[in-house]
C-alpha cells in the first residue's frame, strides 16, 4: 500500500504567520496570551500550550492589564484594539494581511454606502473569530448570511454590498450570490433595480485548494482527510474530497484511524485544512504505514 501526504495541503501563510509569531515572542517569556485558539487544530494548540502559549476568551482579555496578547490570523474587530489601549495590553498582531485588508474594504462599504442606505451582507459562518471581525468594521450592522433561509435578513429594496469571509466555499458564494441577484428582481419588478456590489474576497490560497483537492482525491483508493472539528475551512475542503471519493474520511488525528477502512486499498491519500500542521499529517501517515506492517 502506497501512503502519499498531498503537497499542498498544510498551513496557509496567515496561519504559518501567526504560528511564527507566536513561537518567535515565546522564546523571550514563559507565558503569552492568546485571544482564542491561534489555529483551529487541537494538536497544534496543545503543542503551543506546551511552549507556554495560554488561550483566553473576550471576557478573560477585559480582566488582563499591563501584559502580552497575541492576535491570531483570524483579526479582531476595533473595540479589541480600544480595550488593549485602555487595560495597557501590548497586542502581537499576526492577523492574516488577507484579512486585514478585506477588514479595509468592509469599512469603506459600510462607510460610503451609508448616504444611500446600503446594507453591508458577509456570506460567512456567524461566530467564527474572523466575521467578528469583519462585521466589527461596520459596528455590527452587517448581515451574516451562511443559507438561503438568511437571506430574509436583507432588505431588497435597499442597496447591497456582498463580501466573504475568506475562508469559504467559492461554490458557495456564487450560490448566495446568484441568490440575492434572483431576489432582487423579483422584489423590484416595478422600479430600478437597487445597486448590488458583490465582492469575492475569499483566499486564493483557500480557493485554489478545492481544484487541487478535486484532482487529488481522484488519484487515490482512500483518502484520509486530517483538521481539526472546529475549522470551517477544514470542513469545506473535506466536503470536496467527500464529493469525488466516497472512501473519504475525516479525521483529528491518528488515534481515530480504523484499520478496516484500507482493508483493500492499494493507495491512500493524506491531506488537510490551511490549520492543518504537515507534522500531524506526516504522523497519521506513518500510523498508517505501521497498520499495514502489522497486518503483513
């Protein structure tokens, strides 16, 4: 049984960069702050926890003075920066440059679109860390829309501002998209249709993985795809190797392998989420090849 780790699959840069940034700060003090998990991969934070990276919620974060907190790559909307000023917390940014330039761009939206009465829509997963973010941008007047039930949400007779939380499905949002234009028309049939800007702000780096995973998934018996539970981009890229390989499995780490799943397989695929370490991948292979040396 051939066992082959897709080449690219692993850490996109913002998490790279986070990762980086936190160990680098480490190295100068026994303990550093993290506003929530640094990835979304309960290995990688377990590791960091062991280099002395502590992980805190928004109301621990207001109870904190005089100390460090890292921001991770997911961003943080403008009252985190306020009260970091106010309690004398000194912030490392490591929010994605990605995300931080769309932060740019919502504001402006939501800004300029207000003469007009525009409304400001993220299609996006409402509570992830980097909505937050963005919708902190327009002073949480955005509309988070994830399903087609959300779009009742939108007022379609007022202007319309799209955006995506990066890490989305592109199929996704040029459903949603297609959605908003098809209720636009029919709720203005009469009278000009309202302006609707729709932005695909979703990460090439994200986006460009679902073609790849497509092809990869097609050149293997088993594929065993390794993210942690809570990563939406995780479950997104899974979903796609789902589609073109029924034997597809989702997995956190090695110890939920099952060894019946390679009982007649002659190839077996490991890839990941952008918040998946090549180290964990690379431990799942080699758990892989050791049940197959077992069963010899």
């Amino acid at each position: 049984m051939n066992v082959t780790i897709d080449k690219n699959s692993g850490y996109c840069f913002g998490v790279e960069f986070a990762i980086q940034m936190a160990e680098d700060e480490m190295e100068h003090c026994e303990e550093l702050y993290c506003l929530g998990d640094i990835v979304h991969n309960g290995m990688e934070v377990k590791r960091l926890y062991e280099k002395g990276l502590r992980i805190i919620d928004r109301d621990q974060l207001k109870e904190l003075h005089d100390c460090k907190v890292l921001i991770r790559a997911h961003g943080e909307p403008p009252e985190t920066y306020k009260l970091a000023l106010e309690n004398n917390i000194e912030l490392i940014d490591a929010s994605c440059p990605v995300v931080l330039k769309l932060q740019n761009r919502v504001k402006h939206a939501f800004d300029s679109g207000k003469p007009d009465n525009a409304q400001v829509v993220i299609y996006g997963q409402v509570g992830h860390a980097e909505v937050i973010g963005l919708a902190g941008q327009t002073r949480d007047e955005a509309i988070i829309v994830t399903t087609e039930a959300d779009l009742d949400k939108i007022d379609f007779t007022r202007p319309v501002t799209l955006f995506s939380q990066t890490t989305k499905s592109t199929k996704g949002f040029y459903n949603i998209k297609a959605l908003i234009e098809e209720r636009l028309q029919q709720a203005n049939q009469t009278s000009t249709l309202p302006a609707f800007d729709a932005n695909d702000s979703i990460c090439r780096q994200v986006s460009n993985r679902e073609p790849q995973l497509a092809k990869f998934s097609t050149e293997h018996d088993v594929i065993v795809f390794v993210s942690g539970k809570k990563s939406s981009n995780g479950k997104a890229l899974y979903s796609v190797c789902a589609h073109h390989n029924p034997n597809s499995y989702f997995i956190e780490s090695e110890e939920e392998l099952q060894e019946q799943w390679f009982a007649t397989a002659q190839t077996v695929g490991i890839c990941g989420a952008t918040s998946t370490p090549m180290w964990l991948m690379e431990q799942v292979a080699n758990s892989i090849n050791m049940l197959q040396a077992e069963q010899v």
